[in-house]
C-alpha cells in the first residue's frame, strides 16, 4: 500500500470512527430522508403518477446529502483541527478524499434506508436508478466535500454551502431523473460518470488551494 | 506586524513576548506555514514533517481517545516505533491512566498536556509553542519545564508567552513585539 492510500485510509478511518461514536450526522440523514419522503407522499396529487415522483426522489437525495455535507467538517472546524492536518506531513488531497469516502459511506447508508421507503411510499425502484443514485453519490461527495471545506472557513457556512453547491448539483438530478425515466438510460449514466470524473479531477487538485488560501 | 527582523538558527530558544494583539499567534502560525505573510520575507529551512506546534486549540479530536488522537497523528507523521512512543509520552505528561478515555471527557490541563503529547510526537526539529503553560497546573508546568530543558538545544524552539520568567533562564533569544 503506497503511502499516500495508507494516509487516505487512516483519516477515512477516523472520520468513521468519529461518526459511529457521535451518531450526529447519519442518523439525521436517514430521519431526514424518510421524512422529506412522507411528506412527498402526501403532497403529491394521487394521479401525478410515477414520473414526478421519481423526481421528488432527486430531490430528496441532493437535499438530505446536503444535510451530511454541512456536517462534513463539523469537528474541524469546531475545534480548530483543519490546522492541524493541513501541518501534517501528507498530501493534502488525502483530506479531501478521505473525507469524501467517508461522506460516501454516510450516503450509502442513507439511501439504503431511502430507496427501500421510496419503493414503499412511491414506485419501484429499477437497477438503472440504483445505478444513477451510485453514481451521483460519487459526484455529490466530490464536488461537496471541496465546497464543504471552502464554506467551513465562512462564518455563514450553512448558508454558503447550499448556495455553492446546488448549482453545480443540477447536472446530477438531470441525470439521476434521467437514468431513472428513460429506457435506454445508458446515455445518462454516462453523463453521471463524466461529471464525477471531471469534478473528482478538479477537487483534487484544487483543495490544497482551498485549504492554506 | 511590521519591520520584524528575525533569524533564528538550529538549537536556538527563542523566547517571544509582547502585550495581546501584537502578533505573537501571528508569527507562530506564520513560521508553521499556517498563514501566509503579505508582505517581506519568509523562509523556514524545515520540513513540515520536523515542525511541532502547540497551538492555543489543542488541536484534538473530542470524541477520539488519548491513545487514538496520538495514534492518528503518530501515523500521518511516519512516527516509527509509534506504540512505543506514545506509551512513553502518556506517561511522561501523567496521562498514562486515562489513556483510554475520550479526549472531550479531559480537563483544560489534560487537554493541554495531551496537546504537548501531540506536539512532541515526532520529535520535530522545531517546536513553536503558544502560550504552552496554560492552564497546567503545578504538576504539569514542572513536567513541562523538565521537558523544555531536556530538549534544548537539540531541537529549535520558539516560544509564545505571557509568563516569560518561566522560561527565561533556558531562552538564548528574545524577542519583544509591541
């Protein structure tokens, strides 16, 4: 294992171990989830049927995400700790990518709770949107962990974040809806993979800037 | 801060003083590469991973325990033989018995002492300390001041302080900021 994955992993590992012993972020994502999802159903009319609630799904998902996303630096910057891994000797895009592979697990977890109560209250859920919700989970950690730690250096971060990042979020719920209306959704998930592969380049290179400037 | 002229060679002890406000955190975070200066010159011929810094945060993880706050920073800086190194440092600052136990669970004192852990882990060539004696009490400063004078000269110090006389008779260089 090369040293920078060792350090990828050490500080995914802490930020896990964080979570799993301060329980303040997944379990809110999951409550939050499940109750945007029964508001939904009551909200909407009983003949909109199920293309319109596939997109109430999306957002759902950008929504809730945003909850983890807010929280994703939340014991940095609380205590000051973003100084000391940006003294540590380590590249610092393991940062972000630790970070990033955390917030991952935060979402799966969620939308192992979510797409079963979307099936529930809703439609079925098909391959094809499990596909886009694993591809725009990658793009929403990418792309939101980067401006989660631009926001944590604000004092309007819970404000600046939503701001930044639902913008760029557009092009994931153009795909995720996509993918999961369409027959051939092969062209959307594509699409997915390109965005999370051009924004997972740009993060990388750019959190250094973001975290000494 | 302006027309600061410093320069300090390896083994110093440099001791820096000056009322609130007038830059002493400043200095510090810029030496540690914490902020960057707008204006002169800056070079700090050491190697981020040989720089120590005790900041006034104790820059800890609150949910994390002793041993695991070490641990975390004991891996990203490459301490080797880093068990053994972490046991000695616990027991050193009397932390030993409470390694266990949650760091949000500590005293400001213990907070601080295991902050002088964190700091000393990897035995950097250049230790920038702010304000290192607060809130230790008695016990801690003793140990503080044992270790203080255990290392001088084989690592390079800059030191932060309102309390001066506490260190004054190991410090080689002083600065006042005003």
């Amino acid at each position: 294992m090369t040293a920078y994955a060792g350090d990828v992993l050490t500080l995914a590992r802490k930020d896990l171990r964080l979570e799993l012993r301060a329980r303040d972020t997944v379990p809110a994502m999951v409550l939050f989830v499940v109750a945007t999802l029964v508001v939904f159903h009551f909200a909407l009319p009983a003949a909109s049927g199920d293309l319109a609630a596939y997109g109430l799904l999306w957002v759902a998902l950008i929504f809730t995400s945003l909850l983890g996303l807010v929280r994703g630096f939340a014991a940095e910057r609380d205590q000051g700790l973003l100084d000391a891994l940006v003294l540590a000797p380590v590249d610092r895009s393991t940062i972000w990518l630790a970070k990033a592979l955390a917030m991952l697990a935060f979402l799966a977890l969620t939308q192992a709770v979510a797409l079963p109560a979307f099936a529930l209250f809703f439609a079925d859920v098909s391959w094809e949107t499990v596909a886009g919700v694993a591809l725009a989970d990658i793009g929403i950690c990418t792309v939101g962990t980067l401006l989660a730690a631009m926001a944590a250096a604000s004092r309007t971060r819970e404000l600046l974040l939503p701001l930044l990042f639902l913008p760029l979020a557009i092009p994931i719920v153009v795909g995720g809806v996509g993918a999961s209306i369409v027959e051939e959704p092969g062209r959307y998930l594509g699409f997915l993979a390109v965005y999370d592969a051009i924004f997972a380049i740009i993060s990388w290179a750019s959190f250094e800037y973001v975290v000494t400037e | 801060m302006n027309a600061l002229d410093l320069e300090l060679e390896q083994g110093d002890f440099a001791l820096v003083t000056g009322p609130n406000g007038s830059g002493k955190t400043t200095l510090l975070r810029l030496i540690a590469g914490l902020a960057a200066p707008t204006g002169g010159e800056l070079e700090v011929d050491v190697p981020r991973a040989q720089i120590g810094f005790l900041a006034h945060e104790p820059l800890l993880y609150r949910e994390l325990t002793a041993v695991e706050n070490l641990d975390l920073y004991g891996r990203l800086y490459r301490v080797s033989e880093r068990r053994e190194r972490i046991g000695m440092l616990l027991e050193r600052f009397g932390l030993w018995r409470v390694r266990a136990e949650r760091a949000g669970s500590f005293s400001r004192g213990m907070l601080q002492r295991l902050a002088l852990c964190r700091a000393l882990l990897h035995e950097p060539e250049l230790l920038l300390l702010d304000e290192p004696f607060n809130a230790l009490d008695t016990e801690g400063a003793e140990l503080l001041d044992r270790e203080l004078a255990e290392r001088r000269g084989s690592a390079t110090f800059l030191v932060a302080t309102h309390d001066p006389a506490r260190v004054e008779p190991l410090a080689s260089r002083r600065l006042v900021l005003a």
